[in-house]
C-alpha cells in the first residue's frame, strides 16, 4: 500500500506568510506534509535551484511505497485526494502551468 507525502519548499518567509492554509488541509484530511526552509538569495532562479535540489533528494531517497505530492506552499487542498490516485502505481508527473489545467482537488 503507497504511502501519501506531501513536500513544500520556501524561504522561512514565504513558508511563514503562505504555507498555513495547506498545514491546516494536511490536518484536517491526514496528510503528511513536510514543510522545509531554504535559504533567501540574490534572485528567485537561486531559490529555485535550493528547492530543485531538495526535490530530487527527496525522490532519491524515498521508499518504493512513498507517494509523493509536490506543492506550492500556498496551494490548497479543497476535498481528499482519491485513494485510488494515491494507490495507482502509475508514475505521474506535474502538469505545466503553460496547459492552464489544474487538477480539481488541489488548488492554489
């Protein structure tokens, strides 16, 4: 059985101004969410590159069980996430912004 893990990356300031909502979602629904702090830089292509980095560390090290959900930190989760998407071995990815489709559960 797959295991749901719910990531967020941003400045301590960024996390503190906008990851509360999706806190209180991964609360009220069970979710794990792990919440990390990466340093503030020059520009946001640096900030990115910290976020990058923790991404791949986290896919590198996760269990075969692990289900992992990348988000924004101000995204919201509105209603569960489907167990059968969460029990689907099926490697799914992220759909880009430029497609302007958003899935109906998570929002931002």
């Amino acid at each position: 059985m797959q295991s749901l893990k719910i990531y967020v990356w941003g400045t301590q300031y960024f996390i503190d101004t906008y990851a509360g909502g999706l806190q209180s979602d991964c609360d009220k629904h069970g979710y794990a969410l792990t919440v990390g702090v990466v340093p503030d830089a020059d520009n946001f292509s640096h900030i990115n590159h910290y976020i990058h980095r923790a991404m791949v560390d986290t896919v590198n090290n996760a269990e075969p069980t692990d289900r992992i959900l990348f988000l924004d930190p101000e995204c919201r989760i509105v209603k569960p996430i489907p167990e059968d998407w969460i029990q689907d071995y099926t490697d799914a990815t992220h759909l880009p912004h430029s497609t302007r489709q958003q899935l109906d559960t998570v929002v931002v």
